[in-house]
C-alpha cells in the first residue's frame, strides 16, 4: 500500500487488528490513527494505539483524514452503505480511500484449505479435532461437526460461503467500492 500513501498527512486505518499496519504507516511520516472494536481479538496483541468505537460511527470530526484505510474489513460490515457514508465524512475534499479486499480466488484458496485441514484432522483418528475448537467439545459441536466439516463458514456478512467467491469478484457491485457523490 505504501506507493498509494501521500507522503505527509493524517491516515485512519479501520479495523486495525492489533496495529501493525497502522504502525508501518506511522514510520513513513503520516500521522496516523486507528480504530478497532472493543471485542477484537487482536486487542491483546496490541503494537499501536488504538482508538474504540461502535462499528457505526467513526469517532473523528468531519474532514479529519488525507486517508482511511482498511484490509479485510469492509466485507464483515452489515451495513456497509452506511459505513461508507461515514468513511466520506471524516475524509478530507481531496482525500483517498484505501480498502483491501479478499479476492474470488482467495476464497477459492481458503476452501480447498478447509478440506486439507478436515482430511488432516480425520486422518488423525480424531473426530473431535474436526469440530471447531472455539467450542470444542460441546454437545452442539459433536453433533454438527459433520456439516462444519462438509461446509467451510463464510467470511464475512454477505452471502454463504459459496456466493462469497462471486461476492467478492470485481463484478458483484455491492457497494464495496466507494464513490464520492
């Protein structure tokens, strides 16, 4: 992404996980800022400071930023119309929008990892270590790890696993890409 980014100005990364990103953005001399969901995971693994918001409403003025940045986010958004809306508030006139999407074939490549990973894990004579090990071992699980392993979970928030490939194909038009009106 570095070739995109002004060389000087204010860049908000969405959804910055625990801040890499954001942190390589901060060498290059741009005075950066990320947001991230207080339940993220990636919080215990902070390396940027990071600010808490809602999902909804980015806690910025408007015309905050030369940039907003986000990578694999947009697609876990229920209401990404909205969202975008409120990405263009708090960028600048003149400013530019970075968004990093998963791909059809990604999820092509993911799917035909599930189906190694279940192999691997039926080859290992433990039905068990099929089931989801969030949950594992749950009555839920053991009785579902059938339909876990025959079917990969989708990605994000729109679509199944198997619309996902043409979801995030260039030719889908959800509104994944943003315009200025």
């Amino acid at each position: 992404m570095l070739p995109w980014l002004p060389s000087k100005g204010t860049l908000l990364e969405i959804g910055a996980g625990s801040g890499w990103q954001a942190a390589i953005f901060a060498r290059t001399g741009l005075k950066v800022f990320a947001i991230e969901l207080p339940r993220s995971e990636y919080l215990v693994h902070s390396e940027f400071p990071t600010v808490l918001y809602d999902g909804a409403h980015i806690p910025f003025d408007d015309a905050s930023f030369d940039v907003v940045y986000s990578s694999n986010v947009l697609e876990h958004i229920p209401h990404v119309l909205a969202f975008q809306r409120e990405i263009l508030r708090v960028l600048t006139p003149k400013g530019r929008i970075i968004h990093v999407l998963p791909t059809a074939a990604w999820r092509l490549a993911t799917d035909a990892s599930h189906y190694l990973d279940i192999a691997k894990r039926l080859l290992s004579r433990s039905p068990e270590s099929v089931a989801n090990p969030t949950v594992h071992g749950s009555i839920e699980t053991r009785s579902r790890w059938p339909l876990r392993a025959l079917f990969p979970s989708r990605h994000g928030e729109h679509g199944n696993w198997i619309s996902e490939t043409y979801c995030f194909s260039r030719s889908d038009g959800r509104g994944f890409s943003t315009k200025r009106d």
